[in-house]
C-alpha cells in the first residue's frame, strides 16, 4: 500500500503510515515541473503562482516526512517526458534525504512496494539481471545516474557506450 503525492500529510499521518507499513511515494519532480513550465505547457501567472505555492508545501511535506520513519519510496508521475526520471532522485537529496536512502527507495523499496522484490530491486543469485552504470559514484551524487553509461534489463544489454552500443 502506498500514497502518491501526499501534498498536505502531516507528521503523525506519517507516523501512522510508517506503523501500518504504508509507503509514502511523493512525487516531488511533476509539481516543480509542472511549475516550471516543462509540463502541460505554458501556465498563466495566477496558476504559476498557485503551483509555486504547492511545491512549498510539498517539499515541507516531504521534509516532515523524513523526520519519520515512513517507508519513501521512489516515483515521477512525468509519464510526458520518457527518461527523464533520474532527477526526482536529485530533488530527494536536495530536500534533505540521504542519497544512498535515494538509491534504495528506487530500487529495493519501489520493488518490494510493487510486489516484485523476489526477482528485482536488489543484486542477488537467482534475481532479473536488471543493471545500471555511469561514472562517478550515485551514493555520494545521485545525479551520477543521470548520465549512464551502460544499461542491462534481465540479462540483455541496452546501452553500453565502453562499447559503443
């Protein structure tokens, strides 16, 4: 179980949340997009104003949420902009979370929210051989992963630039 958004939760829904084992997924990248015009087109100045307003109080949201022990786990709602989903990883850590909490909220963490951590979400004999690599090291900058260099989804590679694939 999880909420998506969570725009106004408040610190002790978070801690209920953390108690029943629901995930919080919160979405941070769509409203500042959103906002920034690189969604849905061109906003008028009442409506950039009114998206400015939410991502204050999404990022206060996401903020408190941290001060708790609520599962986080990774999500984008950008749909309209295939491959560009790395950077909610970098607005994670640029509000307050550890990037090696970052990493793991997309990869365990949205496995197991997804019913699917038996054969994904980690590196272990026996799972889907799903494998990302780029320079620099993600645990200590996450936009690392925004510039990747190979790319492996169940054993089959996809990208590959050492060899030019």
């Amino acid at each position: 179980q999880s909420i998506e958004h969570g725009l106004y939760v408040s610190e002790e829904t978070f801690k209920l949340m953390a108690q029943k084992n629901i995930a919080y997924v919160p979405t941070l990248m769509v409203y500042e997009w959103w906002r920034d015009d690189k969604l849905f087109g061109t906003l008028s100045e009442k409506n950039k104003k009114k998206l400015t307003y939410t991502v204050d109080r999404h990022t206060e949201t996401f903020k408190r949420a941290l001060k708790t022990k609520v599962k986080i786990v990774f999500g984008t709602d950008t749909f309209v902009l295939p491959g560009t989903n790395a950077y909610e990883l970098d607005y994670m850590v640029q509000y307050g979370m550890k990037p090696i909490d970052v990493l793991k909220s997309a990869t365990s963490a949205a496995a197991e929210l997804l019913g699917i951590s038996d054969i994904t979400g980690t590196i272990e004999k026996g799972k889907s051989a799903d494998l990302i690599a780029m320079e620099g090291d993600p645990s200590l900058d996450v936009k690392a992963v925004q510039n990747l260099s190979f790319v492996m989804k169940e054993g089959q590679i996809y990208l590959d630039k050492r060899n030019g694939k």
